[in-house]
C-alpha cells in the first residue's frame, strides 16, 4: 500500500475514533483491504459500524438564469453522499432578489418526502416592490439567487445556492446614431416601468456609439 494513501486513511481512522492503537488500525486495514491487497479506505471507515461517510452536499442541477416576473420556472437539486450515504428528505427553496439595503425574498417552497433528489415547479409573482432601488446587471437584469437547504438523516445541514437575474424594467437603453460625428441620438428603454435615465455620448466624433466608447454625460429622473 502507498504510504501517502495509509497516511490518509490513518488520519481519517483516528478521526473516527480517537480511542485508537496501533494495533487496532492495523487490524482495521488488514480486514478492509481488497482481495488483491489494496487499501480500501471507505471499507476501513465502515469496519465499527459508524461511518461518517464523505459529506457532498446538495448541488443545483438546472434551472433558468433568468427570468421575468410571472414566469413558471423549475428548478432541480440532487444531495449526495458519498461512502455510507445518508438521505435528505425535505428540502427547502427560495429566491432572494438584491437591493441596496440588503435582500427581498421573491418567492418560498418546501418539498417533503423527496430522497436525495428535489424539483421546485414556482409561478413567480408578476409583480415586485417598487420601493427598493434594485442592484443591476449591464443588462438592467435585478441581481438574484436561488437557494436550496435541507438537513440531513446524519442531521448535518446543507445549503447551496444559484445566481439569477430577473428581468424587471427599467431595461438596458438602446441608443441610436443617426449622424456619427455630431448629429442627433435617441435614447429609448425597452420597459415602461423607467423611472431613471442615463444618456452617454462618444468621445470620438469619428467612431460610432460602440459601447467601448460610450461616457456618461448626464442623468436625470
């Protein structure tokens, strides 16, 4: 056997059990190893009958990475755990949208009875706060994340988490060139819901309004 993997696996044992000689590490190994001779380290863990196992938590599978407000979207997690497994049965889901202040829960799930694997089907609310002033993507999108946790059967907690963007007015600006090199722009926002605008302008009357080029000028609300 390698001496960096019984090295590993030493170290693991005496994790497991503090109460640990030499002698009974090295009965553990001996009776774990594969019948071609090789260190089995999940096989040694599991020789008192109370393996910790390999703790890999809960990962999102799929889901959109943005959406508008009233969409039906789904997402889907999966725990798993590695060596001696244990289960995680409910699972509990929700989107928080940022704001300057902090964060605003969008929207809340809990799906019961679900073993290792969770989808969340939502109806997300077709309106949201106008109170808050929202942090942005370059897009206009709201910044976002999906959140999913659930307590184990070994009773360790597990959360992990999705960034989103809503799409929730107002929108990136869209402005046109008629005259590159001095004529006139028009500034125009995809959403009705703008309350705020920016114009820019170039600094080089030679190049069109690329938005490598593009400088705040003014704003106004």
């Amino acid at each position: 056997m390698s001496s960096p993997h019984v090295t590993g696996a030493v170290a693991l044992l005496l994790e497991q059990n503090n109460t640990y000689n030499y002698s009974d590490i090295l009965s553990i190994l001996n009776q774990s190893k594969t019948p071609q001779g090789y260190l089995d380290v999940y096989s040694a863990l599991d020789v008192n009958g109370t393996p910790t196992g390999i703790e890999d938590g809960i990962s999102i599978e799929s889901g959109p990475n943005f959406f508008s407000p009233g969409d039906n979207v789904t997402y889907t997690a999966q725990f798993i755990d590695i060596g001696d497994p244990s289960v995680l049965i409910n699972w509990d889901w929700k989107i928080e949208l940022i704001h300057s202040e902090g964060s605003y829960i969008y929207a809340t799930g809990y799906i019961p009875l679900s073993w290792n694997y969770s989808t969340w089907q939502i109806s997300t609310s077709s309106s949201l706060p106008t109170n808050y002033d929202w942090l942005r993507d370059e897009d206009g999108n709201i910044f976002g994340k999906v959140i999913v946790s659930g307590t184990d059967s070994d009773n360790i907690y597990h959360e992990t988490e999705k960034n989103i963007g809503v799409e929730f007015g107002p929108s990136k600006p869209i402005i046109y060139n008629h005259y590159p090199g001095g004529g006139s722009i028009n500034l125009s926002y995809l959403s009705s819901g703008a309350t705020s605008y920016k114009i820019f302008y170039d600094i080089n009357s030679a190049h069109p309004y690329f938005s490598r080029n593009l400088y705040p000028k003014s704003s106004t609300e």
